[in-house]
C-alpha cells in the first residue's frame, strides 16, 4: 500500500498498545482546499490531527503512527465509551463539508479508502460495529462523513454495517405506535445500535440532531430530523443484528 509520509506533532505524548485500537473514524476535512486542511492538520496551535488523509484523487497521507493517539474525534461517545481518540484510527477525507460545499466522495478516493480499512481491519481485528463516522460519535457538534458519503458501497466490501433493502415484514407492527412510542422505540434503537446524547425515555430539543445523524449515516436520502416508517424499521433491523 503506499502511503506518503506528513507528519504531525499533534499527539498524544503516552502511545498505545496495539490492543487498544478498537474503532475505525471516518471524517472529512471540511475546509476549503487540501493545502488548508494540511495546514491545520500540521498546525502546533489547533491541536487537531488525524492518522491518515485521503486526497480526491485517492492519494493517502500518513500523518501519525497507529501507535499514537491522535487528536479527530473530540468530545465523544459511543456505546460505554467516552473519548474516542484513545481506541481509534481517525481517518480524514478531503471534502469541503456542509460549510464550503458539500462534494460527493469520488471513486478514486472511495477506492483507496477501501484499501485502507481492509488492511486496518485485518491488522487490529476491528469489528465492523467499529467502523463509525464522526457524527455517530459526537452527533450534537458534528455533521461528518455526511450523508453523500457511500456507507452502503462500503458494506458491498464488508466494511461497516448496512441492513438489508427489503425490511418489510413488520410494518404493520409500526404503524400501530402512537407518537409518543415512536420515539421511545427508536431512541432505545440508537442506544442499543451505540449512540448516545439523548434520554432515551425523555423528549429534548437536542433529539434532532441525533435523528439527523442517524439519517445522515442510515437514511441518507431524508436528512429531516423526523422519525418516520423507515427510521423505525432501520433501527429496529440494526439494533437486533448488531
Ligand atoms: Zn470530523
């Protein structure tokens, strides 16, 4: 595989043990150009890094070591974890993000990220639950990869996780939920899925964000922060198969 080397400074001074690399995160830079996101990247003064940035044109930076904890996820939380940097690989893809113009992820790109995590995968044995965005992990602050980015083509390649097209066999059970349990059901989903930031028996206007991250990652075609049909049969098929 071939990987240009650019190091950043920006990590942790204790590494880790191989054992502790558990998750997969999936970013995109979000800012106008390559040459900003490398800077910042490179930056003493933003604290901010990532393991490995792939171009539009599929080239792969190096910009910290596996062994060393880098600084892309942030506040986080997923299942019983808090503080995602210390178990992941953070993975930055070029992209302007929802500020600067949203750009569909190129095959090219797609490509060499595919490689990437099979050889991660294999390498740390991460388990496919493992393989998240960065909005699963902090949906109240962030928006990435986003809803262009191809979750489903990924699943083609046994990265990630997906559900199947054809999820009608309950839908009559669903429609017969009043409103009030269409959003206990489907928050005690996303907390079974891993998701966290939500009470799951207590409404909070925070709740649409959560909503839209889940569609963003599941339901990509309606980011509309409403819970419908499809949300609920998702969910369901998600947090029973995984
Ligand atoms: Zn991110």
């Amino acid at each position: 595989m071939n990987l240009t080397p650019l190091k950043s400074l920006n990590f942790s001074k204790k590494a880790r043990n191989k054992g502790k690399i558990k998750f997969l995160i999936i970013h995109y830079t979000g800012m106008q150009s390559m040459r900003a996101s490398i800077k910042r990247l490179l930056s003493s003064k933003h604290k901010v890094s990532c393991h490995y940035l792939i171009s539009r044109e599929g080239k792969i930076f190096q910009m910290v070591e596996d062994c060393n904890i880098a600084w892309h996820a942030g506040k986080s939380k997923w299942g019983k974890l808090e503080n995602l940097n210390i178990n992941s690989i953070g993975i930055e893809l070029e992209n302007k993000g929802h500020r600067f113009g949203y750009q569909k992820f190129p095959q090219k790109q797609i490509n060499a990220l595919v490689r990437l995590c099979i050889k991660l995968k294999k390498k740390y044995k991460i388990k496919n639950p493992n393989i998240l965005g960065h909005s699963d992990i902090a949906p109240l602050r962030k928006f990435d990869p986003g809803e262009k980015f191809p979750w489903f083509k990924l699943k083609e390649k046994k990265i990630g996780i997906w559900y199947p097209l054809d999820l009608n066999k309950q839908t009559s059970l669903f429609k017969k939920l009043r409103a009030k349990s269409i959003r206990k059901f489907f928050f005690k989903n996303l907390y079974k899925i891993g998701y966290r930031y939500f009470n799951k028996e207590k409404f909070s206007k925070t709740d649409i964000f959560i909503i839209k991250s889940f569609q963003r990652r599941f339901r990509q075609e309606k980011v509309n922060g409403k819970i419908d049909l499809e949300c609920l049969k998702i969910s369901d098929y998600l947090a029973k198969n995984h």
